[in-house]
C-alpha cells in the first residue's frame, strides 16, 4: 500500500503556521491522538485515496480510546500533469470534534504527498 508523507500532514496547516501560533492544537481532536489512532487514520486516508468516485468514504475508530472519523473523497483532477484528490478529514474525541480539507497529489513513485497551498 502507498504511504502518505508527511505523519503530522492531518493537522492540515500550512507549514508557516508552524512558527507562530500552536494554540489552537489544545482544541483540535488530534491533540488527543495515541499512534494506533494515526495509524488507523492513515489506513482510512489511504484507502480513500485509492478511491476514484467522488463521494467515497471510510470511517475509522479506536474503540480503546473513543476516537474516531470520516475521510471522504470531494474531488480528484489534474494539477500540472499529476493526479491529485481533495479531502474532508473528520475526527472526534469523546470531548472534541473537527473538520478539515487537505489536497494530496500522488508522486511519479505512487506515494501521496499533501500539496502545498
């Protein structure tokens, strides 16, 4: 299965709101996050980037720790020659819940890469 690069690429902020501003994570579901939770969103990430059909979806859930969500596939299309798919990323604790969208382009090596805003 292709992997997705960067690991933290669910934050979903540009990496220059890296150096101002991280306090915003206290209320982000992903604060709350234990590796098998990013392992498992991974997997759902990765399955739904397989995907060609607009609309497509997985869910994911940790049942040890409550945490859970939805990726589902908006859009896919060409950008400069290579194919990219557009992504709501839902998560949610047993106290928080968030929603993003992120664009990822798949490399000439078949990896998936979030693209730069």
């Amino acid at each position: 299965m292709r992997r997705i690069v960067p690991i933290m690429v669910f934050l979903l902020v540009s990496n220059s709101a890296w150096s101002f501003n991280l306090s915003w994570m206290k209320d982000a579901p992903v604060s709350n996050f234990t590796e098998e939770d990013w392992g498992t969103l991974r997997s759902a990430v990765e399955a739904v980037l397989q995907e060609s059909e607009q609309g497509s979806s997985r869910t994911w859930a940790n049942e040890a720790t409550g945490n859970s969500g939805t990726v589902t596939l908006l859009g896919s299309g060409d950008r400069d020659g290579v194919l990219c798919r557009r992504l709501k990323i839902e998560n949610r604790t047993p106290d928080l819940a968030g929603v993003s969208t992120a664009t990822f382009c798949q490399t000439v090596d078949g990896e998936w890469k979030m693209a730069g805003h």
